[in-house]
C-alpha cells in the first residue's frame, strides 16, 4: 500500500504536462527535422569549395554540384505538392557556380519553410497530389525530409572524399 498516494499522482500529472502543453505535436517534430537536415546540407554547401563543385566519386554518379542541385530541386518538388502548388526547378540538370548554386539552394528551402510554417496537427491528414497519389500533406513532408537525410549523407561521403569535415560532425562552435 502506497503511503503518499498523492505523490504518486503529482509526478504522473508533472510528467504529463509536457505532453498536454505541446499542442502540434506531430508538425513540431516534422519542422525540427527538416530544419536539422536544412542547416546541415546548406552548410555543407557553403563549406565545399568552387573546385569541389566538380568532384564525383566516380564517373557515373553526379557532381558535388549537381546533388545540390538535386536537393533544391527536390524542396520545390515535395513542397510545391504539400502547398497545392506546381514549382519546379532545373539546377540539377544545369548547376550553377558555388555562389549561385548556394543562392539557390537557401531560396528553395526559404519556399519550404513557408509549406512548413503551414504545417499544424489538424492540417497534417488533408490530403494532397504527390507523385501522381493523393497521400496526408504529414506524408509529404516526412518523405521530404527523409529524402533531405539521403543526400546529404551522400554529401557527407563527397566531403569525406575531399578531406573537408561535414557539418554534422563538426564540433560545437565551429
């Protein structure tokens, strides 16, 4: 037999606080997501230099450039759909210099940010038009960051290649 019941009872209802207090849950984790993969493949982007741009790691798989054009590519594709929106765009195919592709890059995400601002609980299961299937905007954004995680693992072997640190291990306050 408990002998402070009421201490029971106060630490199951202190634990739950943080639960009741968050009110979107499922968006807010979505946006902390995307928002770690965002900073980390822009600042991968920022720390490869003009030269390495250029580097593959073999002849039949893009440029360093080319996978960043490829990821600003992809922040039109998922999050045009998850606005209802048809935004697309081509750096992939024709990359840029490091400047402009850099430029580039952080404006596609600035697009995303916008979808993800959006994004709450109760708007997470309406549905909407992505790769020809109509699929819960919540999907579309967890495929979008998955798909953010892929390549910049990728980017994380180019960097590895040409003896630069990617950003995610970097020390705290680099």
């Amino acid at each position: 037999m408990l002998r402070h019941p009421w201490l029971v009872l106060a630490a199951v209802a202190a634990c739950s606080i943080p639960v009741w207090g968050q009110d979107n849950p499922l968006s807010a984790e979505a946006k902390s997501d995307y928002k770690v993969v965002r900073n980390f493949v822009i600042r991968a982007a920022e720390k490869v230099p003009e030269a390495g741009y250029s580097f593959k790691p073999t002849p039949e798989v893009r440029s360093f450039g080319q996978l960043i054009g490829h990821i600003a590519d992809d922040q039109y594709r998922y999050c045009s759909a998850a606005k209802g929106e048809n935004k697309s765009s081509q750096f992939e195919k024709d990359p840029p210099p490091k400047a402009e592709m850099v430029a580039a890059l952080k404006s596609a995400f600035a697009y995303c940010d916008t979808a993800y601002e959006g994004l709450v609980d109760s708007s997470a299961t309406e549905k909407v038009v992505f790769l020809d299937r109509t699929i819960p905007k919540l999907i579309v954004f967890t495929l979008h960051a998955g798909h953010a995680w892929e390549h910049y693992g990728n980017a994380v072997v180019y960097m590895r290649l040409q003896g630069i640190v990617p950003p995610s291990s970097e020390k705290a306050g680099n």
